[in-house]
C-alpha cells in the first residue's frame, strides 16, 4: 500500500499550479512557433526556387526570340492570321450573293408570252422590271403568278407593285414592275 503526505501549504500548491500551466503554454507556444517558422522557410524555399526558375525561363525565351527561326515562325503566324482574316471576309461576301441564274429560271417560268421585258433595273434587294404587254390582263396575270411563286414553301417575290398609271389602258401597256427578292429564303442557292 502506498501512502503519500500531502505537506504542502495551499499557497505553495498555488504556485507550482500557476508555474506548470506557464509551462504547458510556453511549450505550446513553442511547438506553434516552431511550426510556423518551418512553414515559413518552406514558403521562403518555394519562392527563392520559383525566381530561379522565372530568371532561367525568362534568359530562354530571350534566346529564343533572338534567334532567327523564332522570329520567321512568328512572322508565319501573323501571316496565317491575316490570310484567315481575309479569307473569312471574301467566304462572307460570297456567300451573301444571291445567285441570278436561279432568278432569272424562275422568271422566265413566270413570264406569259405576250409580255416583252426590256430591262432589269437592281438595288440590294429591290428589282425593277421595265418593258411591255399585249394587254391589262396579262399584266395583272404575271403579277398574281409572280405573286404565287415559290420555293421550298417560301414566297420568292414579294411587294409586288405596278403602278396605277400602267394599268390605265387596256391594250399595248408599258410598264414598271418593283418587287423585292426574298434573299434569305429562295435566292442563296441555285433555283
């Protein structure tokens, strides 16, 4: 059996408290300063070894850009970059051209007989037809077939619009037709 004396007085025991709790915070302390400075030496590390590799890296791309070969493949580049520019420029312009041939067929699908179509007068969209008809009603006749004509269930001409002078007599009329061309749906491709 083991018997133990407890002979210190309270304020003795008070101390020795007090002095192990210091202790335990100082060695924790310690232990986190400790910690934090192997952290921070790590990062100081880290660094020094990254300005290193940016100062190496850095002397290459100089030696690289100095060279010739390097300066002939940015030249290359610029280039390609410019002949793709141009290139796309020239691709949408030909692609925003409508195509005649396919208007024209379709005219001349339209065109009765006896009307004479002496001129085709274009701006962007808009067509102007000048020339003559045997009579009122075949001209009103072309108006409504023009009217009717289509593509791909799309409406080809539209606004068609002859002028009340045209109309007024009955037999060996001149006359001005405007109409626009629906570019977008029938006049992209060929007809």
């Amino acid at each position: 059996m083991k018997i133990s004396l407890n002979l210190l007085p309270p304020i003795q025991k008070k101390v020795l408290r007090t002095k192990h709790i210091f202790r335990t915070i100082l060695d924790q302390q310690f232990r986190s300063l400790l910690l934090m400075g192997i952290v921070l030496l790590c990062l100081f590390l880290i660094n020094m070894t990254l300005r290193m590799d940016v100062k190496s890296i850095g002397e290459t791309n100089r030696g690289l850009e100095e060279s010739n070969s390097y300066k002939e493949v940015l030249d290359l580049h610029k280039l390609f970059k410019t002949t793709n520019q141009e290139t796309k420029v020239y691709s949408e312009i030909q692609n925003s051209h409508i195509v005649w041939s396919g208007i024209f067929r379709m005219l001349s699908a339209y065109v009765p007989e006896d009307i004479v179509i002496s001129s085709i007068v274009t701006e962007n969209d808009t067509v102007d037809l000048m020339g003559s008809a045997a009579s009122r009603i075949s001209l009103v006749s072309f108006q409504e077939k023009l009217g009717g004509a289509m593509h791909d269930g799309k409406q080809c001409f539209l606004d068609i619009d002859i002028a009340d002078q045209y109309l007024v007599k009955a037999t060996d009329v001149d006359f001005v037709m405007t109409f626009r061309l629906n570019v977008v749906d029938c006049m992209k491709e060929k007809i």
